[in-house]
C-alpha cells in the first residue's frame, strides 16, 4: 500500500511541528519584509487604486490604513484556518465573501461613528474588497500557511501599505494647503512674505508623480529592486 | 433624450475617466499594459464586463435594496431598507457575471475566448468594474439605460487608457532612463502627466 502522505492540517495558532517561537526571526521578517523589499505598493504593484485616490489629506489616509490593516489581519486569519476546507475551483468567490463582509463591517462602523471621515473616503472603503493587496495575500499567502504567520503576513503588508499612503498624504497636504491633519503647520509670516501653497498638489496627478518619485528613492537606496531591461 | 445619453457617455469617458480622476482599475492597468496587444485585450474585456454589470447593478439596487425598493412585494415590505448589503451583493454579482460571461464565450467563440480568455479571471478583482457599480449607486441615475451608458462609456475611457499608455510603454522600451525608475517608476510619472492632460476636459460643460 502507498503510505499517505496527507499533510496535516494545523489549524492550531502555531504549526505543530515548528518549535520555533512566536517571535522567532523568520515571522519577524514577515513583518519587516513588506515594509522595504517586499513593499506591497511600490515593489508588489498591489492595491494601488486605492493609495491614490485618498491621499490629499493626512486623515483619510489614517482611517483607510486602519481599515485596511483591521481587514488584511481578520480576512487572512480567516482564509488561513479555512484553508484545508475551501474548494480550490470557488476560492475566488470564497475570498470575496469573506472580504466584503468584513468591508461591509467598517463601512457601517465608520458611517456610525466617524461620518465626515466616510464621506469624504466615500466609494473607497468599498473598494477594499477589490484592492488587490487583501486578494494578492490571500491567495499568495493565506492559502499555504498558518494562521499565526498568515496574521502577521496580514499586518505586515497593511504596515506597508498605510506608510506609503501616509508618506504621500504627508507630502500632498504639506505642501498643497500648508495643512497637517487639517492645522496649518506653515507659518503665517512666511505667507505674508513670498510663500505660496502649491495648489497642483491637491489635483490627482501629483498623487501619481509623487508615488513615481518614492519608487525612484526606494530604488536608488535598494539596488536589487532596480528592474531589468 | 438623446443629448442626455450622449453628454453622460462624454462625460464617463474624458471628464470622470475611470484611471486618471479616479484611479480606478490601476493595478491591471500598470500590470498588463507592457504590450500593446494585452492592454486591447484586458480593455476590451473591461468594456464588455462594465456594460453588463453597471445595469445588472441598478435593477438589483433599484428593486430590491435601496430604501423602500421592496414595497411592490407588499405595503408591509416597504419599511425596508437592505441599502448596506449592497456592496456583498454587487460583488457576488460580478465575480458570478465573469464567470458566466467567461463561460458563454468559451461556448459560442472560441476565438474571442482566445484573445479575451486569459483576461477575464483578472477582471473580478479590477476595481474599475465594482467602482462602476459604486458610482452608479452615489449617481442615482433615472432608468437603466442610463446606467448601460455610463457602464458603456466608463469601460471605453479605460480601454482608452490602457491602450494609450501600452503604447508609450513600447515606445520607451528604446529611451534612455535612469535605472532606478526603469519600468514601474517612469511608468508612475507618465501616468501622472497624461492625468494632467485629462485635466484640461474637467471646466467642460455639457
């Protein structure tokens, strides 16, 4: 008789025969990777859609980094103790149940208690449930691994996700309306004097520019990210 | 009548396009349009999908969901609202809409299916396509084939998009940039200038 070699499944919060611990180094660079080498935005090219659109204000760009690390963390620990049951033919649709009903969850806490914050990101938090970043890790991640690293997989690319967005917002409010978190942060004498907000920021081209001039920094730091050909 | 139509498919291609006002659908957008070939097929296929959905979309948000939409059921049903579940129900509707369309094409060309195939699996997750639906649900718009026209329209500026900048993409293959902004890097700044040429329809009026 052929022995079975079923892997078994681990839905325990650590795989059963690693003895390594909760902090060993291999999960604290789960965490560390996605926020330079591995970045989700700017090396992963994921959830993109999302990083641009709400990055004219420093605290949109908080409440959607919160929202997306709250749902990255929950839809991947689920996904992960899931894993050995879901058919592999309706994953996809699988994904997409349980992320939108987690989008659905922040969507509805934020209209009850943070309501300017909602409208103002309006259709975005919606679009959680397509931003690739939640689906790329899912699926890349999620699926093969257990659900204490899958958790910190989750966080980790949230991580990276949120610094990026709040780099850019950082920028865009700064130098577009001398504002940060909505406070004027650039003196009043400056202005009498000669210093003019840079109304350009605000537009939504400069979200792009501003993405593409962090990508050329990273990479200018992080030779091996540099692209061939 | 038809003006209305017309200014509201003007308006979804140029003033409102899907990629540079709202930066919808970019991860597709930057991930298949290195060749000019994949980026027609990904657009025509966005087209397609977008023009089902929206419509789809609206009938199911317009008679079932929205504030009182269950009242033709009963006076007792009126009271309703199942507004929140919109966002599960849109979705479940377009992930099961490509698999169907995916399958019908299969069927009936083969040779659409060749060129279209590889694409519409991606397109579940393009966000342009459930933005579509979103924006059809903020807009409010009055019949349903006002939602087909935008759907339609939105779907062409994005094919629009891709095909543009698929194209520019080959053509820089053979310039001189500096190595860290190789690939993603220029193709973010590029990105950027032709939003800033968009930007030129945005005081129209129609």
């Amino acid at each position: 008789m052929k022995k079975e070699n079923i892997k078994k499944p681990s839905f325990l919060f650590i795989g059963r025969n690693s003895a390594e611990g909760i902090f060993s180094k291999k999960n604290k660079k789960l965490l560390s990777d996605p926020l330079d080498d591995n970045n989700p935005i700017t090396v992963q090219v994921l959830g993109i859609c999302s990083a641009l659109a709400i990055t004219v204000q420093l605290k949109p760009a908080v409440v959607m980094t919160a929202s997306v690390i709250f749902v990255m963390a929950c839809s991947n620990v689920i996904i992960s103790i899931l894993r050995n049951l879901i058919p592999n033919r309706i994953r996809i649709i699988v994904f997409l149940v349980v992320i939108s009903s987690l989008v659905a969850l922040v969507d509805q806490f934020l209209k009850a208690y943070a309501y300017d914050v909602s409208k103002e990101l309006s259709i975005f938090i919606g679009l959680i449930v397509t931003n690739c970043i939640v689906m790329g890790r899912l699926e890349a991640f999620a699926l093969g691994n257990g659900v204490w690293k899958s958790f910190l997989d989750g966080i980790g690319n949230a991580i990276g996700y949120g610094v990026i967005l709040i780099l850019v917002a950082f920028f865009r409010e700064l130098l577009g309306s001398g504002n940060l978190w909505g406070m004027q942060v650039v003196p009043d004498f400056l202005y009498e004097s000669w210093y003019v907000n840079n109304g350009l920021m605000l537009l939504s081209p400069m979200a792009l520019i501003t993405v593409g001039v962090i990508i050329w920094i990273q990479r200018s730091f992080n030779k091996k990210l540099i692209e061939k050909g | 009548m038809w003006e209305d139509y017309a200014n509201l498919f003007i308006k979804s291609i140029f003033i409102e396009n899907m990629v540079f006002a709202y930066f919808l659908g970019m991860c597709s957008y930057l991930a298949i349009s290195k060749t000019l070939k994949n980026g027609v097929g990904m657009g025509l296929a966005v087209i397609f999908v977008l023009t089902i959905t929206v419509p789809l979309n609206y009938l199911i948000y317009d008679y079932l969901l929205v504030d009182g939409a269950l009242s033709w059921i009963g006076p007792e049903y009126a009271e309703l609202d199942l507004s929140f579940l919109s966002l599960i129900m849109f979705i479940a509707v377009i992930a099961s809409m490509v698999q169907l369309v995916e399958m019908i094409v299969e069927k009936f060309s083969p040779a659409l299916y060749g060129s279209l195939g590889i694409f519409l699996p991606l397109i579940a997750v393009n966000c342009a396509i459930l933005g579509g639906s979103l924006f059809m649900q903020i807009k409010d718009f009055s019949g349903i084939s006002e939602a087909a026209v935008y759907g339609f329209g939105s779907g062409v500026g994005w094919f629009l998009a891709i095909v543009a900048i698929a194209a520019i993409r080959e053509k820089i293959a053979y310039s001189n940039v500096p190595a860290p902004l190789k690939g993603l890097g220029i193709t973010f700044i590029i990105t950027g200038l032709m939003a800033l040429g968009f930007m030129s329809f945005m005081g129209i009026k129609l």
